[in-house]
C-alpha cells in the first residue's frame, strides 16, 4: 500500500456526544483561577438521557469576576439556586444539579503544528431549566450579557 500522509489533516477531537441541546447533569467541579486572578469553577457535564447518556458532553465554567457574576448568576438560577439577594454557595453544591444545556462545535486550528482540534462548549446563554420545552420559541435558555451578541 502506497499513501501520501503529508495531505491528511492532524484532528484531535474531543467529541464524544453531538452538538445541540442536552439534559445534562454536574458531575464534577473544579476550582481554579481565570487569567485575572478570578476564582473559577470548571464544571464537567454528562449528558442524562437518549442514545448519549452516560457519556461526557462537555467542561464548562463559571467566573467570579466583576465581568463574569452575570453569567455565574444566570447559571446559578438555572440550576435552581435562589440568586436573589446574598448566597453562599460551594463547588461541591452544583455536583448533581441538572439543566438542559446547549452544546456547540468549536474548532481550533495550530498553524504552527498544523493540527486541528474539536470539541463542544457551550455558549454563554447555553443553560436552560430542564423543563424548558427546546421546541418552543421562548426556549428557557439565558439571555446574553447586555451589550455581548446572542451567539445563534
């Protein structure tokens, strides 16, 4: 067998669930800190139901920054906590806690490596109540930062 390999594309792909929309559960928090210096919890999703369950959808994170608290909020409120007024709150809180999460294809490309790599994110108004109806035009999902574009 004769190949040429120099025309074959190196691909990571980190993929192991299809984009779209998912009910997902927080089966893992991690905590670290954002390039400023923000606390930041990284949260690992599975997706719970259809052909999928049991596998890993997506990380996903959170940060306490003066820029990122609307999103923590949002998130926070999804998943069932009273985001009204003060709340105190610990990673190992959100372990458990469900919500139907929109899940996006991302892909990077290493000019210098050449290399491409895939993987599922969601965006920042990916997270919507579980009950949520997906099908309807007021889908649940959190609205954009003011002044961030809807990314759909």
């Amino acid at each position: 067998m004769k190949y040429d390999f120099d025309e074959v594309q190196d691909t990571i792909s980190l993929r192991s669930v299809p984009a779209g929309v998912h009910i997902c559960a927080i089966r893992e928090v991690r905590e670290g800190l954002s390039r400023d210096g923000s606390s930041r919890w990284s949260m690992k999703l599975e997706v719970l139901d259809g052909e999928h369950a049991g596998h890993h959808a997506a990380w996903d994170s959170i940060t306490w920054s003066e820029r990122g608290v609307h999103r923590v909020r949002s998130v926070l409120g999804v998943l069932g906590f009273n985001v009204q007024g003060e709340l105190e709150v610990n990673p190992t809180d959100l372990v458990g806690k469900e919500a139907r999460v929109r899940l996006v294809e991302e892909v990077y490309e290493d000019p210098l490596l050449g290399s491409r790599r895939e993987q599922l994110v969601v965006p920042y108004n990916g997270w919507a109540k579980v009950e949520a109806d997906p099908d309807s035009e007021s889908t649940g999902f959190n609205q954009s930062a003011p002044g961030e574009p809807d990314p759909f």
